[in-house]
C-alpha cells in the first residue's frame, strides 16, 4: 500500500512538472509571432560589438561573424521566456518558499539586460555596446545582495551543503556568498551566449539537472520552476538554433543566468553549480584569463576569447563548437545529478 501510494504521488508529481513545462513551451511558441513583429517593426537589431572588455579592436571576431552582422537579426528575444515562464508560475506554480526567489531573480536580472539591450539598439552608430561593464556590474550585484537578504532573513537559509561532508552553518556569511554565487552565473551566461543555439542549449541542459535534483529532495513547486524554464528555452532553440532567426539579448541572459544561480542556492548544491555548469566556467573562465594575461603581461592566450571564439578562429565550424559544448553539459549534468544523490544533496 505505501509503495502504491509513494508511485501514485511521484506520478502526481512528474505530471505537474510535465505540464508546466510543456505549458511554458507551447506559450512561448505563441508569443514568437508577436515578438517577431514587433521585433522587426520597430527594428531590435542587434549591433556589433567593435572593441573588447580591454580597449583593443575586435578583429578576429568582426571577420568570423561578417556575415552575421551583414542582415539584420533580432535581439531581446528572452523577453519571450521571460513572459511565458511568468504566466506559467504565476498562474499556476506560485509559492513563497520555492518560487518568489527564482521569479525575483528572473525579473530583476531580465530588467537590467533589457536596460543594456535598449542602449545598444538605440544608440547611434555601429558598435553601441550598452550599459557600462562596471555599471552593469554593480545593479546586478546589488539585485544578488537583496536576494541573498531574502534568502537569509526571510527563508532562514544559513548554510551550504559540502557533498560527502554534510551541511557547514555560515550564518549571516551566507548572503556575500549567495551574491558571489549569482553574480557569477549570470555574468558566466551572458559571456556563454555568443554562438547560434549556444546558451540556450546550455541553459536548457542545466536547469533540467537542477530540476531533477529539486525533484529527489522533494522541491516540487521549485522543480516545476527549472522546468517550465527548460520548456521556455526549447521554444527559444527552435528558433534560436544556426542560423538563429533572433537572439535571446542580454535580457535573457541575465534573467536566466540570476535565476540559475538562486536555483543552486535553494537546491543547496551550490559546490555542484561549477561542475552541472562546467561550460559556463570554461567559458567565463577563459575570458577572465585572456584579459587578466593582456593587462598583465600585453599577450594573448587564446585567439579570441571567449574560448567558443578562440575555437571557431582555429576552424571549427559553429555548429561544432556549439553541439559539442552542449556533449560536455549533457555529460557534467548527469554528474551533477549523480553527485547530488551520493554526495547527501537528496
């Protein structure tokens, strides 16, 4: 009778989740249209980018991506997640405990992209490239700080979980590191989000592992969350995938990347985000590396950093960096998922 009862509810449950997702999908489907026109009537497009974080002219990037920017190509299209995943949760998996965070961080990290995408399409001339690094720096840290608040004094969170190990109390140390944590990810995805399909594949990849992980530790509501967000970002990938139609924009990337990094705080697998995430960190990580090495010693590592860049100038085809980098995010989340069940997160 209690094995029936626990299948019963486990069915209940992957059903919710099921249909959120699918829910999120096919919303997002029906939003594309409208995004589409407007995007194209009111002219979202996307503006290249001609100097690096350092000053230095984009060379090696302008000539792999000409002819990219030779037509016009939409961006903000994250907007579209953004809407579908909020009617979805709000009308149907809305809870204080699981889902204001994530919602928050989608809002807020999606405000400060739309700021950013607004300047580059708006602004004159070629090569707008936005909010100034450091001023987009500092509101994203500051939506991490508020959320982290929330999380410590609010939902009494105070501890991190270390696999094999158990939970170590931290207390109020929490939230400098739940910022860490989220300012991080967000600014990791929006590096990530350079190649048709990339990010979107990406992102998909890790929200599932974290919605599975959710779903063992009984976080219903939250694993609802990460998949109705998986559902939004196929959507996307429909279109997205080369040669993309429209890009997801800053206003995606930063709703998505905020809000994965909450996820990882509430799952309590803040030590399995670097490894479910491991493409995000390659990628963030040979950005920081390139310019840590052109300020340092005035020399490059990689060809072209970020390292799906560096890649493409060595002559792999974009579809093959971006199938293979989502190869090595199947792979890590799978071992995020095996982890966590081994490891104590469930």
């Amino acid at each position: 009778m209690e094995i029936n009862s626990t299948h019963h509810l486990l069915t209940h449950d992957l059903t919710g989740t099921f249909l959120l997702s699918v829910g999120a999908f096919l919303l997002a489907m029906l939003l594309t249209p409208v995004y589409t026109f407007l995007a194209y009537r009111y002219k979202f497009w996307k503006k290249q980018r001609m100097t690096s974080t350092t000053g230095e002219k984009l060379e090696v990037f302008t000539k792999l991506h000409a002819n990219k920017f030779k037509r016009n190509i939409p961006t903000m299209a994250g907007l579209i997640g953004i809407i579908a995943i909020g009617v979805v949760t709000f009308g149907f998996n809305l809870d204080r405990a699981q889902t204001y965070l994530p919602m928050a961080a989608l809002f807020g990290g999606g405000l400060v992209g739309l700021l950013d995408d607004l300047i580059n399409i708006r602004g004159q001339g070629a090569g707008v490239a936005g909010l100034r690094s450091s001023l987009k720096f500092g509101m994203v840290t500051a939506l991490a700080l508020a959320l982290g608040w929330y999380f410590f004094v609010r939902l009494g969170y105070d501890s991190v979980h270390l696999p094999f190990v158990g939970d170590v109390v931290l207390g109020w140390i929490i939230v400098p590191l739940f910022t860490l944590a989220v300012v991080a990810t967000s600014n990791a995805v929006n590096i990530s989000d350079g190649l048709d399909g990339l990010a979107g594949g990406l992102l998909s990849i890790s929200f599932g592992a974290f919605g599975v992980i959710a779903l063992l530790q009984g976080h219903v509501l939250l694993s609802g969350f990460c998949f109705t967000v998986v559902g939004a970002l196929l959507s996307y990938l429909w279109f997205n995938i080369f040669p993309a139609r429209f890009f997801m924009g800053d206003v995606g990337s930063f709703a998505f990347g905020t809000s994965l990094g909450v996820v990882a705080m509430l799952t309590n697998t803040l030590f399995l985000l670097p490894i479910i995430g491991i493409v995000f960190v390659i990628e963030a990580g040979s950005s920081l590396l390139q310019i840590t090495s052109k300020r340092l010693f005035h020399k490059r590592i990689f060809i072209s950093a970020p390292i799906h860049h560096h890649l493409e100038a060595k002559g792999w085809p974009e579809t093959k960096v971006t199938m293979r980098f989502w190869v090595i995010a199947c792979v890590a989340g799978f071992a995020g998922v095996l982890l966590a069940l081994v490891g104590g997160n469930v």
